[in-house]
C-alpha cells in the first residue's frame, strides 16, 4: 500500500537554526498537511496544501513557517529560526481529494524535531 | 468553539476484554466523524469514518457509533489484543468558511493492553 514518507525520522537543532522538513505524499494525492504533536498532547493543525498554493492555515503557521513543493513529488516545511517550543513530532499527511469521507488523511510516521 | 472531547485520557484493561471510547464534540457545520489509532511513533491510521446519517460503523473487532443530535461518538474493541495498544484519536471535519475541510483533532484516548 502506498505510504507518506518523512525524512529525518529524527532532527536536532540549535535554538536559531533553520529547518527543513521533508515529505513525499502518496503519489495521486493532491492535498497535502502539516500537522504538529507536541509529546503528550494532542496533534494540531499548521497548514493545508493544495494546486500549489496554501489553503489553510492555523495561527501557529507564523511567519517563521513556510511550505514548498519544489518538484511535485516532495512537500517541505522549513522552520527559518526554531525556538525551544518547536520541539514537538511533525506529521506529513496527504489525501486523495477535498471530500474528506471518501478521501481519509494518510499520515507519514512523523519527524522528531529537538531543539536545544 | 469548534472542539473534540475525549474520555478516558487513558484506559488500562486484560488481554480479551471489550472497552469503549468516547468522543464529543461540539463542531460545525459537522461533515464526518473519524476515528484514528495511533501507534506509539508513528502516524494516526484511519479505523472508521461516519457521516452525520451512519449511526453505526463496524472494522473487524473496532465498531464506532454515532449520535448526531447529542455529538457523541464511540469505539468499541471487541476481544482486545495486545496489539490494540495505541492512543485512539477521535477527529471530526467541518467544512470551513472558504469551502476547504477543516480537520478537528481530539486530545486521545491511550489504551494499553495487558497480558
């Protein structure tokens, strides 16, 4: 079966660095997710993806964030100056289409990111 | 406010008993309710989905209902298995104001399952 796939599985940065984040979505899938899960709390939202341009974003999407589909197989999330509270598990997700019933959300197994 | 409860924050039962989960929320315009396992480091993977008119969602041992007048939703494990140690995580869509679906995320429910 088809999978999201996100590199690193694990990332560690100092305080100030810029990160990227990677993701390969599912092949045919056309809406593309980033989600974050700080350790014991639930997974929230940052921002939807979809013909090349952002269609949603929460208010944790600060300008610090930006998204990219460089090549129309991967999809990134760079962090330009991370802050000690952007530690947290970062999930790719992607789905088929808008209709969120027929179209579930296909997660990646998530980038670890510690910022020290 | 759009929200998503869950109850227990976490459950611990034997090797072969049934449990249940609950879910409310408080989400509109309301699309579909899903339910998500979450294995520990890695990414949640779809169980069920219900639409507003499903009262009543079966996958193998994991059976989810759903009453739309009072937003409450369940999942029931049947005969759990070991495997069944997960955070379970209810998650509900709306469609937004700019037509886009909007995907609102219960805190879990971590289940662990005892030999």
């Amino acid at each position: 079966e088809p999978e999201v796939t996100q590199t690193p599985s694990h990332q560690v940065t100092q305080m100030g660095q810029e990160v990227i984040l990677r993701c390969v979505p599912i092949s045919n899938h056309l809406y593309f997710y980033w989600y974050r899960q700080i350790l014991g709390q639930k997974v929230e939202f940052l921002v939807s993806f979809y013909n090349n341009e952002i269609s949603e974003k929460s208010e944790i999407f600060d300008d610090q964030f930006s998204v990219e589909r460089p090549d129309g197989s991967n999809f990134t999330l760079k962090i330009r100056s991370t802050k000690l509270e952007d530690s947290a598990m970062y999930f790719c997700a992607s789905s088929a289409g808008q209709s969120s019933y027929n179209s579930p959300l296909h997660f990646g197994n998530g980038t670890r990111l510690t910022v020290t | 406010k759009n929200q998503v409860e869950q109850s227990p924050q976490s459950l611990i039962i034997l090797e072969g008993k049934n449990c249940t989960l609950q879910c409310n929320y408080t989400v509109s315009p309301f699309s579909n309710l899903r339910w998500y396992k979450q294995d520990t480091g890695r990414g949640p993977v779809s169980l069920t989905i219900m639409t507003f008119s499903e009262n009543t969602k079966s996958n193998g041992r994991y059976t989810a209902t759903l009453d739309a007048d009072t937003k409450q939703s369940s999942l029931h494990i049947t005969a759990s298995q070991l495997s069944d140690s997960a955070s379970y995580i209810c998650v509900v869509s709306a469609v937004s104001t700019s037509g886009t679906y909007k995907y609102i995320f219960g805190t879990g429910t971590r289940l662990k399952v005892l030999a």
